[in-house]
C-alpha cells in the first residue's frame, strides 16, 4: 500500500492523543471515508493471539464436524455458518468464506432474551468458549470508548451511547477465507456496507480489505499489525442522517502467488440494544440535510437487513 493511501486514512492511536484531538480526528477521518484506523487500543495481544490459533484449529476441523454446530436453526447468529452461505446486497455471487458467531449471552427471563438466542461452543475445544467470552467483552470495552469519541464528536455528552448500547445486539465473528486457486476471480466478499453501528476489525492487515472513497475509488485499509480497521455501519449513518457514513467495502483476493494462503478475521459487529429506536439526531438535521429516513427499531432494522443478505428466510 502507498504511503498516500496511509496518509488519508489515518492511524490514530488511543493513547498519545488528548481525548478531545482523538475525538475530533476519529469524527474527521469516519466523516471522510466511513472509516479509521486505530492503534494502541489497549486489547491483550495474548488473548488475541490464542483467539487466532483456536479460530485456525476449528475451521480446519472436518466439514461434517463443523456442520454439527450449523447457524441455520437461529438465523446465523450463533455458531457456524458454511462456506458460500452469505451474499452482499444486491450480488450476484455468494462469498467464498466461512464463519463462527459468537453472541451476547442474557440471563434466563431478561426481556430482550428473544431476540438473542444463547452462544453455542464447539463441544471438544475447551478454551474455546472462554477465549471468545474474554474476548467479546475486550471488544465491547473498546467500541464503547470508540462510540464516546464519537458522541464528543457529535457534540452528545461522552457517554451518550452507553444506554443504546446496554446488552446491544453485538456480534463477533470469526472469519475464514478458504484458500483459492491462481486462477480464482478477484473477489472473495462482494462490495457491501455493515448494518450494525461500527464494525472492529482485527486482522486486516493481513491484505484484502479495500474502502470505496467518495470519488469511486478502492483504497487498500492495511493497519499496522494488531491495529483495528473501524467503521460506521448503517445504524449510524441513520442515526447521523447520513453524516458519517457507512461505506461500501469489499475483500479482493491477494495477488495469485498468495492465493494458496488462508485468510483470517475477527471483525466485532458492534450493535445497539433491539429495543433502541433509531432516528436521526437533531443536531444532524438541517435544511441543507432534511431527514433521510423513517424511524425504525434496532431488531426490526436488523431483521430486514438480514433477509436481504440471505442470513434469515423471509417468513
């Protein structure tokens, strides 16, 4: 990747900067390009390292194996979903990846227990649900700091997100990009936007992820290693009224002497509470920015959109 590339989609570090100049240079670079960079976030790099081994050791397993702990019986949110399953809106092809869910887990009777079912752990890999349990939580820590900058940003008081986020949604999902032959097409996840409120990426930097700028370009995000790749979902973009926005981006194959090489992620899908609803922010209305849409309920917001990727069955 080219330094110009770097230059314009900025590494931003959580702790040599003043709270107010992070804030105010997260707000810029999401209001620019949908998306930022960050380093010195403060996740245990252990954790994260044991994270990638189990997420290796498991997608190795048989597919008769994996296919035990199938995402279909709850709409993909919890467990394994196989390779070629998913679509991006509007594609034509399906993408060539596979995928674990792991969920917030809720105490029995809790009214939002509907709409989240219970997590589901791989029964011969012991480490593997506590692993990921310390490490949904580590992400939950650092998109709630992530989400104050941006209430700074949107001149909300810094803990603004903590309710809409209290028991959201969220979802971490372990990624794999099988490898593929030299001759494969260029794509192995169709141009799309997330629907959830940010998205935290770890693992980018292994090569692939690429941003749509506003100019119609593809830009490489490649973070320094063990930086996370942040960007706005559709939830914010509603929320904002289309301030920040949530960016179309996609990942490309590597170049074909590369193509014999698995691909792994670890993107957190960081969502508000079901029962939040969403609509626009005053203070992102104006009449040079009318409001662009309706107001709509996190879960009913969420249950669209998964239909339309192909996760959950119209019923």
């Amino acid at each position: 990747m080219s330094q110009a590339v770097l230059d314009q989609v900025p590494v931003l570090s959580m702790a040599e900067m003043s709270k107010a100049d992070f804030a105010e240079a997260f707000g810029r670079s999401f209001q620019q390009f949908g998306f930022a960079m960050v380093k010195d976030h403060g996740m245990d790099q252990a954790l994260v390292d044991d994270g990638w081994t189990l997420a290796q050791r498991f997608f190795a397993l048989p597919e008769e194996v994996k296919q035990r702990y199938n995402a279909k019986v709850n709409g993909g949110q919890r467990g394994y979903t196989a390779f070629g399953t998913e679509i991006a809106k509007g594609a034509s092809e399906n993408d060539l990846k596979e995928f674990w869910h792991v969920g917030r887990d809720l105490p029995e009777g809790d009214p939002l227990a509907e709409t989240m079912p219970p997590n589901i752990w791989p029964d011969d890999m012991p480490a593997f649900e506590p692993v990921f349990a310390k490490l949904y939580r580590e992400f939950d820590r650092v998109g709630a700091e992530l989400l104050s900058a941006i209430a700074l940003y949107l001149c909300l008081p810094e803990r603004w997100f903590d309710g809409p986020i209290d028991n959201g949604n969220s979802i971490l999902r372990l990624l794999h990009y099988p490898p593929v032959s030299a001759q494969a097409p260029g794509i192995r996840a169709g141009a799309h936007e997330d629907i959830n409120l940010i998205t935290l990426l770890l693992g980018a930097e292994e090569g692939g992820l690429e941003l749509k700028d506003r100019s119609g370009n593809w830009l490489p995000v490649v973070p320094p290693p063990g930086a996370l790749a942040i960007n706005v979902g559709d939830m914010l973009q509603r929320l904002t009224n289309h301030l920040l926005p949530s960016t179309s981006h996609r990942v490309v194959n590597p170049p074909p002497e590369r193509r014999g090489h698995s691909r792994y992620s670890m993107p957190f899908f960081l969502h508000l509470r079901p029962d939040f609803m969403i609509d626009a922010l005053p203070q992102c209305v104006s009449e040079a920015n009318p409001r662009r849409d309706p107001p709509i309920s996190a879960h009913d917001y969420l249950t669209e959109r998964l239909i339309e990727i192909g996760l959950i069955k119209k019923g």
